[in-house]
C-alpha cells in the first residue's frame, strides 16, 4: 500500500454489507493489509442483484452480474480477496492461519453466529493472543434482543429516526431508507480498533469489542429520546425545517422540479436575505420578523414570500450569490449532479476505476486528507477469489494444497449460478 500509516497491521474481514466491510477499507486506505473472507458457495450480501436490465445496482458491462454491482465496489477498495467455505476442515484451517497472521478480525455476524462457527472470542484469543477481534452485531452480544437479525432500515426504525423523517402528513412506508448506520458504525469501530491496538503497545495483549449497531445509531439522535425523557414531548417529523431556525427550508426554483435549500441561522444572516431581496423592512426594528420568535410564528408566511422570490431564479446561481453575502444556500442536487461538483473535483475526491468487467468511472473517495501521509487508493475491488492463490501461499499452503481445496469446491472464483 503507498500509504504508511497503518503499514504493517493485518486485518482480517468475514463481515459484509457495509458498516464491517466499508470500515476495512478505511484501515486499507491507511496502509493496513486488508484480507477479505468471502462467503463461498454462497453470495455475499453485496454480489446480490436482480434482473441487471432493470437494478440501478448493477453498471453496464460484460462479465459476471455480481461484479458489477455498485455498492460492492463503493464498500471494497484496498483489499485482497478470498473465497472460502469456512464450515469446512479445511476452510477451518485457513481461518486459522489467517487469524494468527491477523492483528485485527472483523465479523458482523448475528450474535451467536460466529460462536457456532467455533471463533468465538475464547477460540480466537487461544489462536492469536494479541490479535482484537470485533463484532458488529445488530443488538451486541448480550441483552433480550440476543442473535436477532437486522439491517439499517431496521435500526433506523428501532432508534425512533423512521417517525421523525419526512413530513407530518406523511406515513413510515413513504420514507426512503437511508440506512444511518450503514454510514456511521464504521467510523465509530475504526476509533476502537485503532485505540486498542495503541493498547496493545502497553499490554501486548489483544482485546475484544461488541459494538451494538443500534447503540451507536441511538447515539446519533439522542433528541428523540431526551424530549420526552426529559420534556414529555413526542417530537414531530420535522421535514426540512428546524424547530428553532426560520427561514430554514427547501425553496422552489426555476426549471422543473428544481430547488434550493436557504437557512437564516442568525438575524445578521436574515438581514442580508432580507435586503438580497429587497425588503429590508423586515429585518428593522419593530417589524415581527426581525426577531427569531417573530419568524417562527409567521414561518408559513416568510416560506411563501421566499418561495415565491426563488421561483425566478436558478438554484446554482442563486445559491452562489446568497453565499455571497453570508447567507447558508445550497441548490438541491439531483443524484447525478455531485458528479459535477467543482468543489469535490477541485479537491481532487473522486476516484477512477479501471475494472475488467465495467466500464472506467468514477467513485467516491477517501474520508480525510492526511498530510504528509495520504490516503491511498491501491486496490479496486478485487473480483471473487481473485487472491486465492497467493493469500493460501502466504499462509503456507502448497500449489497441491490449494489445487485439492478448488477440487472440493472449498475455495472459488465464481459463484455456481453463473458456471454455465
């Protein structure tokens, strides 16, 4: 890896989706070798895909529909790949191996899982003493909810997001599932195996961390449970407006369906809107609008008359001269139009791809700039059990070794459904 930062720290990944997943190619990004466990025979979650004519998952291209799926590549950089049954002997034992090689193994299991798979914390501190393990099940490792299973959009209703998202007019089946922790869980466990590993350097032990996704979820929204527990209030879906900032919405603009976002935080900051609109006498002194309490009550009213003015205008142009003038805009942009973001190219976020099965295009990129030692992006996604061989030479297989596991189907390069 050309990044240092975290050279020489294996990792050990057997989780999928994304929270386990997308953390390792962080630890990737920073130097850290990365080696992914793929479930074989069986599809990761991520190489799953409808009919390709019709799932916006899957790009353009020949090749296998399971390499082409977005959200596999966007989780996956930075990393060698494997292919293994590990329910079997032999899988077994290169799990084996691959935990004494490992400093850090990440699984997101069920909990319960991984214990019945015989790698459970007790087994694998016997194998590595200094290796941390993490597990990243739904509901941690304890408690009533023990060995459930769940997905973002779950933990997003079970944190009390799902009732607040959206408008007040609106029902739970029209929200988009956004999927919080999905985003969020990997840099909250990337903080405790990089802290635990500094722990290390004094105890020249290991550790072990249950992170409960939808602990770290509450976490993010803890209004919702601090108004009634300390208010008696049910907090309301609060669409794109804020409780205590008027104006602070999603403003019509010219085109169809095209809009801008413009929050007012302060009244200097409803001053210059006011006067960029030509209607200073709403910020004087003794106007009901001049005050915060005076905006919230009239908000209808002031949304209308800003709404009424955007209408005119293009939503990138305008959003450029309110900021201008010290005023929070943004246009709202369609998925495609990040793309174009002269901000994002300018501090040079997007990455290219060179994929033999799609097309070269564009992906995100890294989650800090680090200088002098920057992220880097060295690995694309690596395609089902392209690493095999080398990662079972690693550890100390034979080519007749390894020839026998791909006999008995026990590593592979492809899924079944595709052997045609």
């Amino acid at each position: 890896m050309t990044s240092q930062m975290l050279s020489g720290v294996n990792v050990v990944e057997i989780a999928e989706v994304w929270a386990g997943p997308f953390g390792c190619s962080l630890m990737g990004d920073l130097g850290a070798n990365v080696i992914k466990v793929e479930s074989y025979p069986r599809k990761s979650e991520t190489r799953n895909a409808g009919d390709p004519r019709i799932d916006p998952r899957v790009a353009e291209g020949e090749g296998p529909i399971y390499e082409r799926i977005n959200t596999h590549h966007h989780g996956n950089r930075n990393k060698q790949n494997i292919a293994l049954d590990i329910r079997t002997t032999e899988g077994r034992e290169v799990m084996s191996r691959l935990i004494k090689w490992g400093d850090v193994l990440v699984e997101s299991f069920s909990a319960g899982t991984i214990n019945r798979l015989g790698y459970g914390w007790d087994s694998i501190k016997e194998i590595n003493e200094k290796i941390t393990m993490l597990s990243l099940a739904g509901w941690g490792q304890e408690g009533p909810y023990l060995g459930r299973i769940m997905f973002g959009v779950g933990f997003d209703a079970m944190a009390g997001h799902s009732l607040i998202r959206g408008y007040q007019e609106d029902t739970p089946e029209e929200m988009i599932p956004i999927l919080h922790s999905d985003a969020t869980v990997p840099l909250t466990w990337i903080v405790a195996v990089i802290g635990s590993l500094m722990q290390r350097e004094k105890t020249g032990l290991g550790s072990y961390i249950d992170l409960a996704q939808i602990e770290d979820i509450a976490w993010q929204f803890p209004g919702i449970i601090s108004e009634w527990s300390m208010n008696n209030r049910i907090p309301k879906p609060q669409a794109n407006t804020d409780a205590c900032i008027v104006p602070h919405e999603c403003y019509q603009s010219a085109g169809e369906d095209r809009w801008i976002n413009i929050a007012a935080e302060t009244d200097l900051q409803w001053q210059s809107l006011a006067n960029f609109m030509e209607h200073d006498e709403w910020s004087e002194l003794g106007h009901p609008w001049s005050s915060i309490v005076g905006r919230i009550k009239d908000r209808k009213l002031i949304d209308d008359k800003i709404n009424e003015f955007t209408k005119k205008y293009d939503p990138f142009e305008l959003a450029d001269q309110l900021q201008a003038k010290g005023i929070i805009a943004a246009p709202v942009l369609a998925p495609p139009d990040p793309l174009m973001s002269p901000q994002l190219h300018a501090r040079n976020w997007f990455q290219i791809i060179d994929h033999p099965y799609i097309p070269e295009r564009l992906l995100g990129g890294f989650l800090w700039k680090v200088q002098p030692d920057m992220p880097s992006w060295d690995k694309r996604a690596a395609l089902v059990g392209e690493n095999n061989n080398d990662i079972l030479m690693q550890l100390g297989f034979s080519s007749t070794d390894i020839a026998a596991m791909k006999e008995k189907d026990i590593i592979g390069d492809t899924y079944v459904e595709e052997r045609t």
